[in-house]
C-alpha cells in the first residue's frame, strides 16, 4: 500500500528567524537523510503562496515510510524544522478504499 505525506509550513516574516531557516534548509538534511536509509521516495516541495510551503511524498510501500519513520534521527531533523517555522502540519494519508454500503 502506498503511503502519501503531506507537510506544511509557514516561514516566519522577521528577517533574523527566515535567515536561520534558509541556513538550515541548505544543508538539504531530509534529502540526504533518505539516501541514508535507501528509501525510494517521490518527493516534491511546493509554495501555496510567500511563506506558505507544502512538501509532498510519496512511498511505494509502508515498509518503506517505517523506514524513514522509525528512524530517531529523521525525526530530531523534524523539531529543528518545527522551532524554525509556524504552523508545521503533518498528514498521512493511504490510498481511498470503497466500502460501499451493503
């Protein structure tokens, strides 16, 4: 089953706090992060308006997500992320199943 997550974040408007976001995201640390654990992730960041980001990606299975997901690093990568913006949102979602009504 596939896996879809879908990241949103505001940057902050002060200069000094968009500067220290900017120095961390250059450092690239999920990319290089999902190298690390060999993970075959589909991967893409767009902007719904300034200072508003969606980061979508998409696993081909759960057993790839619980590598990423279960990993202590990626996620002390995420509070460094979430202290540097506002609003960070998480979603997980998997494909729709029909259950229609019998």
């Amino acid at each position: 089953m596939k896996i879809l997550v879908i990241t949103e974040w505001e940057t902050f408007k002060d200069e000094a706090k968009v500067k220290k976001y900017y120095e961390y995201m250059e450092t690239e640390p999920f990319r290089a992060h999902r190298e690390a654990l060999e993970s075959e992730v589909k991967h893409k960041a767009w902007s719904a308006a300034p200072g508003h980001l969606v980061m979508i990606e998409e696993y081909e299975s759960m057993e790839e997500f619980s590598k990423l997901w279960s990993d202590e690093e990626y996620h002390k990568k995420m509070i460094k992320l979430r202290r540097l913006v506002k609003n960070l949102s998480i979603r997980i979602l998997r494909p729709a199943i029909p259950a229609p009504i019998e």
